[in-house]
C-alpha cells in the first residue's frame, strides 16, 4: 500500500489539537473493508469533526475493497506530525488446524 501524503488542512487540525499522531487502521478479509483511526487524545475535547474529516480524506485517496476468503488482514498507516512522517505495517491473520488427536464413534451401529 502506497503512502499517501497528510492533507495540511488536517495536519494543521490535528496539530492545533495537539495531536502527534495519526493511525490509519484498514481491516478487511470479508468481502467489506473498514477503517478504524485513532490518534492521541491529550485533552479531553470533541474529536468528531476531524475524525470525520480524516475518514472522508482516506477513503477517497485509498482504495480498500476488503476482498478475501475470510481469514483477516489488514494496513496500518502512521502519521507522525511531530516528525512530519508516516510509517506503514501490513498484518495477516491464517487459520491453522492442528492433527486430529481424538476420533469417536457417536453413532451406535
């Protein structure tokens, strides 16, 4: 996934919030993708309006359609304001069986 450059509208938001960090969480593996942001909440104030802002942004500058066969994966991308940087980490979930320990007869013949 390809980083995409903070607007400096939200920047300037987000700084003048005194927030230092931005975390862009894609989830997808079931045919849906989700977002999920979070970042620093110093102060106990209403974060609504740039969470808002910052969803309408990533979706329309990422594409994310979710697709998969139900095992869960996932893109995580960091904007540091303070360093004026963005780092990305990709995830994955498998299912793995384990061997078959036990084997029962449940039905009497």
């Amino acid at each position: 996934m390809k980083i995409e450059p903070l607007p400096k509208k939200i920047y300037k938001k987000a700084k003048a919030l005194n927030i230092t960090e931005i975390v862009l969480q894609f989830e997808g593996g079931s045919d849906e993708g989700c977002l999920y942001i979070d970042f620093d909440r110093p102060k106990k104030k209403d974060f609504s309006e740039l969470e808002e802002e910052i969803e309408d942004w990533a979706w329309s500058v990422y594409s994310y359609s979710g697709a998969g066969d139900g095992d869960s994966y996932g893109d995580n991308i960091t904007y540091n304001l303070a360093e004026k940087t963005a780092s990305y980490q990709g995830w994955f979930k498998e299912t793995r069986f384990t061997e078959e320990t036990e084997r029962k007869l449940i039905v009497e013949l």
